[in-house]
C-alpha cells in the first residue's frame, strides 16, 4: 500500500507529501527519537506526538514511509517546509495513537 493509500483509506490529513507512491511496508509509534532510529524499520509507517524539526532528522536516518502526527498534533514552525526539502511524507490524524495504529495494521 501507497502512503497515499494509507492516507485516503484513513482520512489522514496531509501536511505534506512529495512522495506519494511509497510503499508502506508495516509501522512503528514511538516519541523516543533515540529509539525510533534504532528500532524503526524502512518503510515503516511512524505514528508520533513529537512535532519539532527533530522528527524530520530521524526520519532522515530511519528512512520511514511516512510520519503520522497523531492526536490532533500540528507540527511545529518550520517542520513542514524541513519535511518537503527532505522528501519526508509528512500526514496528520485526529484519532489517538493506538487507534491509527490499528488502523495501520488493518490494512497490511
């Protein structure tokens, strides 16, 4: 499944998306960033909180298909413009945590 697959099914808002046609491969929630970069596979779909540049750095080195903000989380200034130079898909959820991982799983 495409991460805009991933988005329509879901209802994810998108904040940014310069690579629609990732293929997401399984998921990972965390918002220790030592550990997502350690434990988040590639292609994962990450569902945080966290929603400072910092995120966009770690998605650099984890090389996930996308970053989920869950919980209503906005991003904080400058992430977005961080995540399109990146290349970083960047999306938005209302719903908790675990409910946009359930929804990941639902659908891989």
């Amino acid at each position: 499944m495409t991460v805009k697959e991933l988005c329509e099914k879901n209802g994810y808002k998108v904040i940014c998306m310069p690579d629609p046609e990732r293929e997401v491969m399984g998921g990972y929630a965390g918002d220790l960033l030592s550990w997502v970069m350690g434990r988040a596979d590639a292609g994962d779909a990450w569902v945080t909180i966290m929603s400072n540049v910092n995120i966009i750095a770690v998605a650099s080195l984890a090389d996930p298909a996308c970053i989920i903000l869950s919980e209503g989380v906005e991003p904080d200034d400058g992430v977005r413009e961080r995540a399109e130079m990146q290349g970083v898909n960047l999306l938005s959820s209302r719903d908790d945590t675990f409910a946009v991982c359930a929804q990941i799983a639902s659908l891989l």
